[in-house]
C-alpha cells in the first residue's frame, strides 16, 4: 500500500469515527436539550430540520414533559412549510393521543385550519372545504369561549357561502343542459342545507322553474308559496311574479295541448 491510499485510508477512518461519535452524541442527547435545539431551529425558521428532531422527542419521549410541545412544533412546521395533509393529521395525532395537552384546543382549530387552508374555488371538488366546516365546528364545541372561536365562526360563514354558492351553480349548470331532475336534486339540497344563505331564496326560484319546465305546474306553484312564506323580504319578486304568469300560460297552453291529442285519439 503506497503512502497516498495510506493517508486516504487514514482519514476515511477518522471521518467515519467523527460521524459515529457525533451520532452517538445526538442518539443520547437529554430530552430538554434536543427540545431546545428544536425549538431554536424552529424560531430560524428552519423547519425541515427542525421536523427532525421534534420527531425523535415524540418517538423516543414520549411520556417526557416536551411530547405534547414536540407534537404541536412538528405540527407547526408541516403548516408553516405549506404541507397542510400532513400538518391537519399531526395535529389530529396531539388531539387523540394528548387530550388532556394545553395545546389541544390550538390543534382543534389548526387542524380545522389546515383543511381551511386547502379549500378550492366554488367550482371545484368541496372536500376539504367541507373537513374544514366540520372540524370548525367540533373546535367550537369544545372550547365555546375560545379567544380564536370569533375567527372560527368567520371561517365557517364564509366555507357555508362557497359550498352554497357550489350547489346553486351545480344546479344552474344542470338547468341550463335541461336535466331539470337533476337540477330539481341540487336545488333542494342547497334549500335544505344552506336555507339561511343568500342563495336559498334563488334556488327556490330556479327550483320552480325547473319544476314549470317539467310540466309540474302545481309543484311550482308551491315552491313559490314557500318562497315567499320563508323569505317575505326577498328582492326576488319581480322575477316571481313573471315565473307565475309563465306557469299559467305554459298550464294552459300544455292543458290545450292534452285535450287535442285525447280529442285525436278518440276520433
């Protein structure tokens, strides 16, 4: 062996001995330090490595007093790096293992937050939308007198408006192809789930309209009774009043129609 493989053998071993060592160090480090180091790296906004050592203070302490704030940080960091699927289920882990963690009631809502985080224009899939009503709503259960329960309820408005907003186009858009049943379908949903949005009074319009064009005149005719009885102030008249002339002619019109074809039939 020459005295340059020597002297690269050498070192090779020595920097492997100074990994292992380090290793080592790290592997045995006390609890209270690692948190620490955790937390610094976490407040310099260096998340992926922080991600790291949270994870080892959950998994190798678990029963120490930094679990529950090595499971909230490791939380934090998967929301702050915008991974909000990973971050809503970190959450969801602090909440279902540690109910009894000063940070639970904060994981409710983050983890609620996160599906916030994740809610799409009206126009496509509602799913996490949806997550993030619900688990607005279990946040709110919990701790009604919570500092950021105003700031639920906001989010909650405003999810109910787009999944409202979501069915009343899903309706139009299935008015419009004249798959009136299927309009009829969305209609009542959006009356049924969200008849306190601004979009319960029009739905219950076209929802009339969908019923005249199906030839379900009475039907009509009660969906607009209701509309009015449910919304009295609705700005929604004037387009009333033409959908029930409509309705009496078209009634007529389909009545006269009915008669001439029993009139041919019997001739």
């Amino acid at each position: 062996m020459n005295n340059v493989v020597k002297s690269l053998f050498v070192l090779l071993s020595a920097m492997l001995l100074i990994s292992c060592a380090s290793t080592e160090v790290t592997n045995t480090m006390p609890v209270e330090e690692r948190y620490q180091k955790a937390k610094a790296l976490f407040d310099d906004e260096d998340y992926l490595q922080a991600i790291e050592d949270f994870k080892v203070i959950t998994v190798q302490f678990q029963g120490s007093e930094y679990a529950d704030e090595a499971q909230f940080y490791l939380a934090e960091c998967r929301y702050r790096r915008g991974e909000y699927i990973l971050a809503s289920a970190e959450y969801d882990n602090l909440v279902r293992l540690m109910p009894g963690s000063p940070f639970t009631n904060l994981s409710r809502y983050m983890r609620a937050d996160s599906y916030y985080q994740l809610s799409p224009k009206p126009q496509l899939d509602q799913k996490y939308s949806r997550l993030a009503l619900d688990n607005f709503q279990t946040y709110i259960e919990f701790s009604p007198k919570d500092t950021l329960v105003g700031e639920a309820e906001k989010k909650i408005t405003e999810l109910t408006l787009k999944l409202a907003m979501k069915m009343y186009e899903g309706g139009l858009l299935y008015y419009r192809m004249e798959y009136f049943r299927a309009a009829i379908a969305y209609f009542d949903k959006l009356i049924q789930d969200y008849h306190d949005s601004p979009y319960a009074d029009d739905g219950m319009l076209w929802k009339a309209r969908s019923q005249n064009e199906r030839k379900d005149f009475a039907g009509a005719v009660q969906t607009i009774q209701e509309l009015l009885t449910k919304h009295p102030d609705t700005d929604l008249k004037t387009e009333i009043a033409e959908l029930e002339k409509k309705i009496a002619e078209d009634k007529v019109e389909y009545d006269e129609d009915q008669r001439l074809r029993q009139t041919t039939l019997t001739e």
